[in-house]
C-alpha cells in the first residue's frame, strides 16, 4: 500500500540563489517531521550545479535538472509548487496525511489568494522593487524571506548540511596551499549575461589597487583569485594563485571553506561560503540591496554615493547604470582605500564600535570586569587556555537564537564546524546515546587531555535537570558564533527550550587567525 507523501518542488534562480531556497526545502522537510515525506526537486539547467546543492541533502529525495519539470504529472505527488521568492502552490490532494504539510499548504494558499499579494508577486520581473522593499521592512533576509509567517523558523545561518566530495588536505596540495593562509577573491559575473563587464561590478583596477594594498601589509597570506573561467572573468594584477576555470564545485568548496577571507560582489560564492559555515566574507555592493543579501558576519561594504538601491527598477538594470553613466557612482565611490582599511581592521584585530581594550588588561581583567558589568561569570580554564593564547579586542553579550549557534566536533581528522542540532552532545538527547560514545573514543584515542566523556556529560544533563541552568554562566562564542565554551550546554537548552529559543552568550572578538 502506497503511504509516501510526494512533493515536487521547482527551484528557480541561479547557484545562489538554488542554494538559499534549498536551505528552505530543507527547514521544510525538518519541519514536517515525517520520514515518509520524499522531495522532488527540479533545479538548476546544469546537473553539475545540482549535485553541488542537492547531492547528499538528507532532505531531497530525488532532483533532476530544469527541464524534466515540464515532464511531471503533477496528480502523482501530493503537493506540487514553483519555489521563488515565495512558495507558489500549484497543486495539492484535498486528503494531505501529514497534518504539517496541509497546514502549510493552507498558508501558502491563502498568501496567494490575498489580492495584494496577487498584485506583486505573480509579476515579479516588474515588482521585484515593491517585494524587496516590503521584505526589508518585514526585516526578512534572503535566506528565509520564502518563510511566510515564519512558519519553518529559518534564522539568518544555514541549516542545512553542505556536502563536500573531496578530501580536503589533497586538494590544499593540488593547488600549493596546504599549511598556508590565504585570501580568495572573485571577480565574477552570471555568465547568461553575456558580458565580463556590468556597474554592479568593482572596477578591476581597484581589485589590482587592493591585492597590491594586501601583498604590501600581509605578505603571509596567499592571494587566490577564483572564478568560472577567463572568459567570464578578468584576470586581477599580483594575485599569488589563478584559479580560473580550473576548481571543481568540491573544490571550491574546500577552498573558501578554508580561506581567511573571501573578496567579492554580491554573487553565489559569498552564499556557499555562509553555507559552509566558514569565515567572513567582504562583500563590496552595489545596486542590490545590503538589508536584504548582506549576512550578519560578513564585511558588508556600500556608499551613499546613491540614496537608493536600483536592482530590478528597469530591464536592462544588469547592463546599465540607472543614471546612464559608464561608471556607476555606488561602486566607483567604494575605493581601494575604504576596503583595504575594513580589511585591515579585521586582520588586525581592531574593532572599534565593541569595547576596546587597554593594552595592559588581562584575561583575568576581563572576567572580573564582566562580573562588575553583567553580573555574569565565565569558565575560568577556559579564560586560561583560550583568551590568554591570544590578544582579544572587545567583546558583548547578546542573545541569540541557539540554532544560530555553531560547534565544532571532531571527525577523526578535522574540527567541522556544525549546528548545535548536528553535534553528538544534541543526539545524545534524542537517544542516540552510540552517536556521543563514538565521538568519544575518536577523541580519547587523537586527542591529550580530552575532558569530556559519557559519564560527565549524563551528571550535566541530570544537574541542569534537577537545578536548572545557572544564569550567571555565561556561554563563550568567537565572532562567528562558534561556540569556545558551553556547546554541552547549548545542546541541553535547545533539546528543553527548542531550536528558536533565544539563549545569552558572551561573544568575544579576538585573532584566531
């Protein structure tokens, strides 16, 4: 007897844009909790592209390439919808067995039928203008704007896993960067434009200014330009390495998973970058706009050479300058300067609008001063082996939404940055207490000195159980909300207060270089 619930879903936009909206299939796929749901996705026209978002993805069932969508039948699945800029019901069973998915159904059904919605967004290519702006206002982001009412939960970091097929040490050495630090940057463009040159671009000599700026400053760090190919993309002067045309999708993976910093535009490769949970990204924009494609923890940089954003407000915006001039105001008054100088204060570990810090002051200093402040109280070893190792430049205490925050748990080989969801610790809470003990005897046989164990982490569960989390514990993140101290912790509060619960953490800005 058949029992399965079939969605087929078309994914519509370019890589990183496929790569937002399958974070959302796989929210979505989370949020219906149901190992009988199997999801059909048609994407991207270039299969390759496909398996580097889709392959792997515990929540795709199935994907196929763009034009096998014209080919399906829609009554074989339970529900069908086009996924843009909103999920667009095209068909659903009257008799939907996972209650979730009716629900939903239900609210895409009635964001449909309002007649506003009607209005702008069955003619996107017109009103793209009016939906961004409305977004920015609803303070919706690209990553979770096809989240109405916020339904799935979808925060401002990826959920869903990226699968990397290559190993990552032998591709460092293909490419003569094993054991080194180094800076990607692109200078790219869509290649259906047809163009190696469009205003939403950086001028390429203040690409050459900028490499020569950082060659100059940092000569430690290798400068690695990526991009499709020569044809789409300019060579930049000085760069250490080309890589043009020449990675693979799990090579540029490995790549900017591991690059100090990446340099760009708005563009897919900043999107993966985020997905991978790696380090930030400078991302120089034009005329799209910042409130809606620019992530937190990302160097976003604009001017206010222009008052307004003009992605989308004529045809031809892609090719021409609103105000029909050859070089577009936004991008040309972002000089080398101003990026080299944002740049700068990130490798150098200054960050003037956080607390600064006197040049005397101790890790010790700091753990008093935050008592004083906020009545908090931080691991004192971990003070000792991780804020003492080196100069820390400010920090502030925030609350964030736990799903938001990542681990590190090791494999065997590497420290993988993961979503608290992911780690062992979260699925020793949901019974799969092997998950935990594994990880365990990985890190007893590599690791010296390893301090947790199954027996440690079962007396927390049953001391938080019994008296509660200590508020006046804070739990200690780095700036890109890795967590350094508390991610046993963090497990125990999301698996009792859910992944949306908002928990304090202490974020600490300090070189990790």
């Amino acid at each position: 007897m058949e029992n399965k619930t079939k969605i087929a879903v078309k994914v519509n936009g370019g890589f990183g844009t496929v790569l937002v909206r399958a974070n959302y299939l796989h929210c979505l796929y989370q949020y219906l909790n149901d190992e009988n749901v199997e999801i059909y996705a048609y994407g991207h026209k270039s299969s390759a592209m496909n398996d580097a978002i889709f392959k792997g993805q515990p929540s795709i069932y199935w994907y196929g390439v763009e034009n096998e969508w014209n080919l399906i039948r829609q009554e074989e699945y339970d529900v069908v919808f086009v996924l843009d800029m909103y999920p667009e019901l095209k068909y659903a069973k009257n008799n939907i067995r996972n209650k979730n998915l009716a629900d939903i159904v239900e609210i895409w059904r009635n964001f449909q039928s309002n007649i506003e919605n009607k209005l702008y967004y069955n003619n996107l290519r017109k009103s793209k203008p009016y939906v961004y702006t409305r977004l920015i206002i609803e303070q919706k982001t690209v990553l979770n704007s096809p989240d109405i009412d916020g339904v799935l939960g979808i925060g401002n970091e990826y959920d869903m896993p990226v699968v990397v097929g290559a190993d990552t040490n032998e591709v460092l050495e293909k490419f003569g960067l094993k054991d080194k630090k180094f800076i990607t940057i692109q200078r790219g463009i869509n290649p259906k434009l047809g163009t190696n040159e469009t205003p939403k671009m950086w001028p390429l000599h203040y690409y050459d200014e900028l490499v020569l700026m950082l060659k100059k400053a940092y000569p430690q760090y290798t400068i690695v330009q990526l991009g499709e190919s020569s044809d789409h993309c300019k060579a930049i002067d000085g760069i250490d390495i080309s890589l043009l045309g020449q990675t693979s999708w799990d090579d540029l993976k490995i790549l900017l998973k591991h690059a100090t910093l990446h340099i760009d535009g708005e563009c897919g490769m900043v999107h993966l970058r985020k997905a991978l949970h790696a380090g930030p990204s400078v991302v120089i924009f034009g005329s799209t706009p910042i409130e809606f494609f620019g992530y937190t923890g990302n160097i976003n940089i604009k001017s206010d050479a222009c008052s307004h954003w003009c992605a989308e407000l004529r045809e031809d915006w892609e090719y021409h300058c609103l105000k029909d001039v050859k070089e577009a105001p936004c991008m040309y008054a972002i000089t080398p300067q101003i990026v080299f100088e944002k740049i700068q204060t990130y490798l150098n570990g200054s960050k003037a609008d956080v607390f600064s810090r006197d040049e005397d002051e101790t890790p010790g200093s700091v753990t008093k001063e935050i008592i004083e402040k906020y009545g908090k109280r931080l691991d004192e070893q971990y003070v000792k082996d991780w804020l003492s190792t080196e100069e820390y430049w400010g920090y502030e205490l925030v609350d964030m939404q736990v799903k938001d925050l990542l681990c590190t748990v090791y494999d065997g080989q590497v420290w993988n940055p993961v979503p608290v969801k992911e780690t062992p610790a979260y699925q020793y809470l949901c019974d799969n207490k092997n998950a935990y003990q594994e990880n365990m005897e990985i890190r007893n046989r590599d690791l010296e000195n390893n301090q947790h164990s199954v027996e440690r982490y079962e007396k927390l569960v049953q001391t938080l159980e019994k008296d509660g989390f200590d508020e006046e514990k804070l739990i200690l993140v780095g700036c890109n909300n890795v967590i350094k101290d508390g991610q046993h912790r963090a497990a125990i509060w999301m698996k009792k207060y859910g992944e949306n619960s908002q928990i304090p953490v202490l974020r600490v800005y300090k070189s990790e270089l």
